[in-house]
C-alpha cells in the first residue's frame, strides 16, 4: 500500500516598516535576529545589478521554464496574462504589491514582482498557496529570487517548513544563516542572500519513511550549496506528514530604503 500525503505548499511574503522587527508570517511561530547576530555578520556584500533583464537571466529565454518541468507535480513561471488564481490553490494579493512583470525574470518573460515602500504601513503578505498529493517519497520545493533596494535598508530573508511547529530558517544580507523551531535558535553558517541577483532556494523535506529515523528531515540549499544540513524534525510533527506540511517564504523588510523582489520558475518536484 502506498501512503498518500497532501503537501501544502504556501509562499508568504511580509512586507514590514519598523526597525528592526522580524515578524512571523501569516501567525505561525517564530523569531527574530537579535542584535549580536546582526553585529556578527559585517557589512552586506552588494553586488553591482545586471545591466538588463537577460544578462541577469540564468535560462536559455527561447525555452519556457514550465513547459520544460515535465516531472514537476507543479511549476509556476509567472509567464503569462492569466491570474494567479488560475494555478493557485488559494492566493492573498493586496494592493499592488504582486505584479506580473518583465523588468527582471529568471526565465523570460516574466516574473512576480514585490515593491515595498519604506514609509507604507501596516505589515501586508503575499501569499500564494498550492496543495499537491504527492507519494511516500521526497518533496522537493524550489523557486528562484532575487532582491534589490534604494537606499541603506538591509533585507532580511525569513524562509519557513511549516510542520505545524513552525520550523524556519533566516537568511539574510546582514546576519548569518539561522535556524529555529520547537527548539532555541542557532547561527548555523554565513550570510548567503546577496542583492541583485537572483538565487535558486530549495527545501528538501523527507518524511520519517524515507528517512528510516522515526522522524522527518528538512534540508535547504542556496545556488546548490547547503545553507542549512539535513535538520531532523520534531518526531511530534510527524502526522504532518500525511496531512498537511507547509512551506511559507517570508520576505521581511528591516528598512531605511525602499525594497524591492522577483520571484520566478516556483516548482515542487517529488523525489525518488
């Protein structure tokens, strides 16, 4: 007999004014950096921004993103017209700060666009939510971002498993690499989010079936590099597994300059 679980897959992004606040998105737990992190991790790194759209682009633009993903239990590369209704489970846009648009994509012609202003209030999410029945094995959960500013304001990067504990991992220009849960939070590495240009984020969950330990494991890479290693999971959550895990992606703003984010090729892929 095959188990069947129901994999939640949300993407939430916070877009936050007020110094130096880490707010957990749509009211799962979870935390903040305190200050000897920030201290810790120096000055961000910036790097100069691509002179266009497709220099910055890592994908061959003749070839949809998608149509190419023929493994993928879902792929959303935000090249096209129609809402995000129409792929999305479930979707929380407000005002304008989810937009289709072409000035910077990952794979043409498109991508999510996220501005933030650093005077607008109060805290708003875009949240993009999908449920996928998958089998027994890993989940692969990818996407592509890429961050920018005016001005000094730092970015901050809240990445979130939601097991239903809220496990979370920051990632961010000014503080390394953190992650938290059930259990107190650890500085498990260096800053790896750079602005201007764009990042491949991936989780890998596997499932206590897979892992063969009682519990499940969450793995993140950026760019193909492991930020955080394979983190065992609360054995508590493990009938998560085979109802709803979620993944929320919390872009959070620590401003003094205005912020802005693409998001593009989002694809959730099962795992032999």
């Amino acid at each position: 007999m095959v188990t069947r679980q129901r994999c939640a897959f949300a993407l939430t992004l916070g877009l936050l004014g007020g110094c130096g606040l880490i707010v957990d998105t749509n009211g799962l737990s979870g935390g903040g950096p305190d200050t000897a992190s920030e201290a810790e991790a120096g000055t961000p790194n910036v790097e100069p921004p691509a002179p266009d759209a497709q220099a910055d682009s890592t994908f061959d633009a003749s070839v949809p993103y998608c149509a190419s993903r023929t493994n993928a239990l879902f792929c959303d590369d935000f090249d096209r017209t129609t809402p995000l209704a129409a792929l999305w489970d479930s979707t929380t846009l407000p005002g304008d700060i989810g937009m289709i648009a072409s000035s910077y994509y990952d794979s043409a012609p498109s991508s999510l666009a996220l501005v933030a202003d650093a005077a607008a209030a109060p805290l708003a999410y875009l949240s993009l939510r999908k449920v996928v029945p998958v089998g027994s094995s890993a989940v692969t959960f990818r996407f592509h971002f890429r961050t920018d500013r005016a001005g000094n304001g730092p970015s901050v990067i809240q990445f979130k498993y939601d097991s239903g504990f809220g496990y979370y991992a920051y990632l961010g220009e000014t503080m390394n690499v953190r992650v938290g849960g059930p259990v107190p939070e650890t500085n498990v590495g260096n800053a790896l989010i750079g602005v201007n240009r764009w990042r491949l984020i991936e989780f890998l969950l596997e499932p206590p079936a897979v892992t063969g330990a009682g519990y499940g494991r969450l793995t993140v890479k950026v760019d193909g590099a492991e930020a955080i290693a394979p983190l065992a999971l609360d054995p508590a959550a493990n009938a998560y597994f085979t109802t709803n895990a979620a993944i929320d992606v919390g872009i959070l703003y620590l401003p003094s300059g205005s912020w802005s984010g693409w998001l593009d090729d989002v694809e959730i892929e099962s795992k032999p």
